[in-house]
C-alpha cells in the first residue's frame, strides 16, 4: 500500500484527505461549505506555492486584521469590502425583478435610532456645506406609489465624514434622519452635497490597498434604506456621477442605476422658498421596492 492508499495527507490528495475527515460533520451546509472552503483553499496554495515567510506573513495579516475588530471597528468587514465579496453576498441576496432599485452596501456607519423627521426638513444641522434638496417617489413596480413607506437616509458631510466619526465636532444625528410617505409615496428632504472619503484605512486593509496601489476612497453618496409592509426593505445609496472616484469606489457599491443626477440651481426665489442661501444643487431620485416573494 502506498501513502495514498492508507490515506495519509500528500500533496496530491490533500483535499481528498481534509474534506473526508468531515464526513460526520452535525451540518450538511457546513460540511459542503468546509469542502469547498478546503477545495479552494488548496487550490490557491497549489498553484502560488507559498514560502513558510509567505504564509506566515499572510497569517499575521489576518492577525492583525482580527485585533482591529471591536464594537466600533470592524476589520474583517473591511477586507470583505475591499476585496469585492460583500458587493458579491449582496447582489447573490438581493437579485430583484425588473424594474426595481438595485441594492448596494449597507457601510459601517448606519446609526439604529435615529429622529423621524417631518416631509422637507433639513438633516444638515450644523449649516456646512453647500445646500441641496433630494426628492422622489417610491414606487412598486408597476409604479404606484407606496403609502407608508420608511425612508432611513444618512450621509458623509461636505468634508466626507459621517457625524459618528466626529463626535463633538458635527452635532449628533447631523446628516441623518427617518421620513414617511405619504399617499403620493412623494418624499423630499433638505441636506448638503456630501463629498467622497476614504473608508478608514489606519489598519491592515489600507495598508494592503496601498501596497496593491489602491486609493481608499468612496464616491460622494447618500445612504438610502427603505422598508415597506408587503416590500422587499431596499438597502441601497444614491451617488454623484461626477465624482472623481465614481469609476473606483474602493468598495465595488457603485452601480449605473444609482446614478442619480446632482443639478446645481441658480434660483433665488426657489432658494428662498427653501430657505437657502443662494444656489443649491437638485437630486431627484425615485426608487421602486420590489414586492415581498415570501408573502
Ligand atoms: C459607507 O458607504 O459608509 C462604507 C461602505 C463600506 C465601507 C466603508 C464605508
Ligand atoms: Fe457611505
């Protein structure tokens, strides 16, 4: 009998060997996704041969990208991030039917509590940045709008930071706010044009994007999530097409339908009327859910 025979581990059968040592695994699921885990796993280190220092060094990578996860940070995320997988679990969850909203990230810096708001007011609290007024409908999709619909939006300010990442510099809940619709499913709210920014990049995963020669930046965007009873909840962002990072959104989020167009308003009486100072930009938006396959 050679070694392969009596089942030791080689290089050739290496897979064969670790996948049928899980024969009695309590999960099927996990028992297939362990299989295919090892099956790519061995595959990868096959075909790159990597140096003890190598695998090592890869091992430290992960070390430290575990040591920067806490309730707060969340490293490992990041990494699923930067590397396509989280835009890839999204779209495997969220394939909708024609004519709806495409899905995008959700990101870290989504806040649970935070105010509903009245129809039209301005989240932007701290008046920084240059004014703009967002507003559209939400749609099914045979475009009736939907009554009672839930609008959670949240976004970076004018020098691309989220209130939560400048405690006691932006007011809290600055940028953010929950609004209803109405029987017209019309929403608007007042806010100011967000800029691009960096994904926080002081850890593990900033310094491989700098080693990959990758820049860390987001496309200016707002963060949209919408709930309706009968409705797929809608996790999705709206983004600026003339931002610079909108063809290298560090993150993959960035998909054509989300697109939205950021029109810059020279009107006095309009601006008056909204109780700006002078021009201001206009985004309209609408979105349509997509209805609720388990009803
Ligand atoms: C965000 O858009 O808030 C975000 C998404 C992924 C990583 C970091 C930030
Ligand atoms: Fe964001």
């Amino acid at each position: 009998m050679n070694a392969k025979e009596k089942g030791y581990f080689t290089e050739e059968n290496s897979v064969e060997v670790v996948t049928s040592r899980n024969a009695d695994a309590k999960s099927a699921r996990l028992k297939e996704v362990m299989e295919v885990v090892t099956r790519k796993l061995h595959e990868a280190v096959k075909e790159l041969e990597p140096t003890q220092e190598e695998w090592m060094e890869a091992i430290l990578f992960l070390t430290r990208t575990g040591h920067m996860c806490n309730e707060w940070r969340q490293e490992f995320i990041l990494l699923s991030d930067v590397l396509g997988v989280s835009m890839l679990v999204d779209a495997i969850n969220n394939r909708k039917p024609s004519g709806a909203s495409e899905s995008t990230v959700l990101g870290p810096f989504h806040v649970a509590d935070a105010p509903e708001l009245p129809m039209g007011a301005n989240i932007c609290l701290d008046e920084k940045g240059e004014d703009m007024v967002i507003s559209g409908r939400i749609l099914d999709t045979a475009g009736r709008p939907i009554e009672n619909a839930v609008i959670d939006v949240w976004q970076a300010n004018d020098e691309g930071f989220y209130d939560v990442q400048q405690k006691g510099i932006q007011p809290d809940f600055n940028l953010r706010g929950i609004f209803r619709t109405g029987a017209d499913g019309h929403y608007w709210f007042r806010a100011v044009k967000p800029k691009y920014y960096p994904i926080p990049d002081d850890g593990p995963v900033g310094l491989l994007l700098g080693h990959l020669g990758r820049h860390p930046y987001r496309p200016a965007h707002l963060h949209y999530i919408v709930k309706a009873d009968g409705f797929e909840t809608l996790t999705t962002h709206i983004f600026d097409p003339d931002d610079p990072y909108i063809h290298s959104d560090a993150v993959f989020g960035v998909k054509e339908s989300l697109l939205a167009k950021f029109c810059l308003m020279i009107d006095p009486v309009r601006a008056h009327e909204l109780g700006f100072r002078d021009k201001f930009w206009q985004v309209e938006h609408d979105f349509v859910l997509a209805p609720n396959p388990r009803l």
